[in-house]
C-alpha cells in the first residue's frame, strides 16, 4: 500500500512538471509591425539625408538642388528638418501612422507621405500644396524624397 501511494505521488509530481513546463501555444509572441515602423522611422535618434544629386524629385523632375543640406529627424510624434522649402516640408510638426497603412504617415498639416524603408534608404513620397498667392504652381507637386540613414 506504501509503494502505491509513493508510485501515485511520483507520478503527480512528474504530471504537474511536465504540465508547467509546457510553453501556451509553442508560438513566440509576434512584434507589433506598427512598433517596428516607428522604430524605423525614428531610426534610433538619428538624421535621414538626402545625399545624392537626384534624392528629390517633384512630380518626376530632379529638384535636389532647391533641397541641398535636406534632412528631417523622426521621434515618437514628431519631426525637425533642416533645409526644406517650408510649404513642402514645415521646419517642424508632429506626425503619426495611417491607422489602416503603417506605411503611411500623416503629418500635423494634413499630408499623407508614403514610406518604403529598405536597409538604410527611406523613400517618402507625398503631395503638397502650395502657398495662397503667388508661389502656387512652383511649390506644388508630387515629391518623392530618397533619404539615407546618417
């Protein structure tokens, strides 16, 4: 009678260990993509450049030259850049992700940019609007910004 309550209470133990052992599912819980977007965009603290003769394009013509020294500086929230024609990009604002395209970032103004990240090449395209008066036609457009991670 002594063994059988010892094999029982053997047999228990093992059970309860090997159940408390098991992982929930045998899945890895998945990052949230959204995290993973802003953490690239944000790109630990650092500026994204256009470095190259044709990194800026409007409406498919080459305008790097009307953005020589251009960068802009993500946080969560927010963006600074330097070097920007100001009705196409502000000096500063605030930003989000699109809540139905985490590839899609709407600024405080009311754009809507387009991101593609591949290594360390981020491409926005978007369009803006120009000033009331006379400026319009010069400054409105489609843009297309390949930057590089600095």
């Amino acid at each position: 009678m002594k063994a059988l309550r010892y094999i029982i209470a053997i047999c228990t133990i093992t059970s309860l260990m090997a159940i408390m052992g098991c992982d929930s599912g045998g899945e890895e819980a998945q990052p949230n993509p959204a995290v993973q977007q802003v953490a690239l965009l944000v790109n630990e603290g650092k500026p994204w450049v256009a470095q190259s003769e044709t990194s800026v394009l409007k409406d498919g013509f080459d305008v790097s030259d009307q953005f020589e020294g251009f960068n802009v500086t993500f946080s969560e929230g927010t963006f600074k850049t330097e070097n920007a024609i100001s009705s196409a990009w502000p000096a500063e604002g605030n930003w989000q992700l699109s809540g139905q395209d985490i590839n899609t970032i709407l600024r405080g103004d009311g754009v809507a940019m387009k991101t593609r990240i591949i290594g360390n090449t981020l491409t926005l395209t978007f369009t803006a609007g120009g000033p009331s008066g006379g400026r319009i036609n010069s400054v409105e457009g489609e843009y297309q910004f390949e930057l590089i991670s600095q």
